[in-house]
C-alpha cells in the first residue's frame, strides 16, 4: 500500500464518546463498526462525529460512553442508496484509536488534510449579510483505485479564491471536520431534521500536478 496514498488524507480527532458500536460490515473476517465522537469547537459548539473502527483496534462489546479518545484516520466516504437516490456518507476512518486522560481546548483536537482533486464546479454565494461562502468536492485518492469524495466549505477570501478553480485542478486543504443540521422536505407535509458533515476549511491552494501525473 503506498504510503503517499495514505498521507493524502489525514485526520485527528480529540473528544467523547457518546454512543455505543453499531456494527457496519465486514471485511475478510474483520468486523467494522460505528461509533459517534463529541468533538468542542473553540465557540462551545459540539461535532458528533461518526468515526468506523475495526473490532481488532479496540473491543466493540464494551460500552465506552463518556470515555475521552484520539482518533487518527482518515476522512472517507461512501455512497447509500435510498429513496431511489444514492446519498453520500461520510465517516472518520481510524487507524489508531487511543483512549486519554482528558481534553485539550486546542485547534489541534479536530484537524484534516487533504491532498485531492476537484470534481464539480464550485459554487460561489452571498448570505444576506453579505458573508462570502463556496462549496467545492474534492476527490481524494485511496489505495487500490478508490478515491474519497469530501464535501468542503469555503468562508470570506477562501470563498472567493475558489471562484475560479476548475474540474480537474489538484488542490491541497486544511480545516476541521464540522457537523451541520438541516431539514429534508420529504414530502408537502413531512419534513425531517437530517445531519450533513463536510470539512470547514482553513486554508487552500491550488498545486501543481504531481510529477508521476505528468509522464
């Protein structure tokens, strides 16, 4: 597995555990499993942050609730048909997961990178205060031909460099992973209060492509 392949997407993440393991799938033999993270913004807004673990990192028949862990992973996602849609899902995937002593108000607790590809053309806006904001998806590569689709949000001058990037551009971000309700219209009478997830960006950069790209 190449190494560069993995250090294009790196996340940590800092903070409680708030709900049990829900098994996910399995792999070969290994079982996967979800568990949610509350992760602190430095403005006292909490992140529930689903995180996948394998059962051989730490055992998924005990209940951990209220213990403190660090997560090192990756930012993956995958794509779950429903309502004759498919619908993206995103997950932090760990590869190390630590159990610690306590919490550190710190930028560092909730932190990603990402090293990929933009796939859609960004879209650019104004709140009505005026409040620059862009989207962009970026396609992550993963090892043996996968590749991650991570939804990121762009405020102020971030927003507006974005403006002009275009399909196919490497773009290198660094942020935090955020959690954002909202509510899904389902039919003329129904509405459902549903969680989106996506990377708030700190900063960002167009590259240059990588030399292997360019052979």
């Amino acid at each position: 597995m190449s190494d560069k392949v993995i250090e294009n997407n790196q996340v940590t993440v800092t903070g409680e555990i708030v709900s049990g393991f829900s098994f996910s799938h399995e792999i070969f033999g290994e079982g996967f499993y979800m568990v949610d993270v509350s992760v602190k913004r430095l403005s006292e807004i909490y992140d529930i942050i689903p995180v996948m673990v394998s059962e051989r990192l730490v055992d998924v028949k005990q209940n951990y609730e209220g213990s403190l862990i660090c997560v090192n992973g990756q930012f993956r996602s995958y794509n779950r048909h429903e309502e004759r849609r498919n619908k993206l899902v995103l997950s932090v995937f760990a590869r190390e997961f630590t159990f610690i002593d306590e919490l550190e108000d710190s930028p560092k607790s909730n932190q990603i990178y990402l090293d990929g590809y933009i796939c859609k053309e960004p879209i650019y806006r104004k709140t009505p205060l005026g409040r620059e904001i862009a989207d962009i998806l970026l396609a992550v590569n993963r090892p043996y031909g996968k590749s991650d689709y991570i939804p990121c949000i762009c405020w102020g001058r971030n927003a507006r460099y974005t403006k002009n990037f275009t399909v196919g551009e490497r773009c290198v971000v660094w942020g935090r992973i955020q959690s954002r309700e909202y509510l899904k219209r389902l039919d003329e009478e129904n509405v459902e209060k549903r969680v989106a997830f996506e990377v708030s960006v700190c900063k960002l950069e167009i590259m240059e492509p990588a030399e292997e790209e360019l052979v």
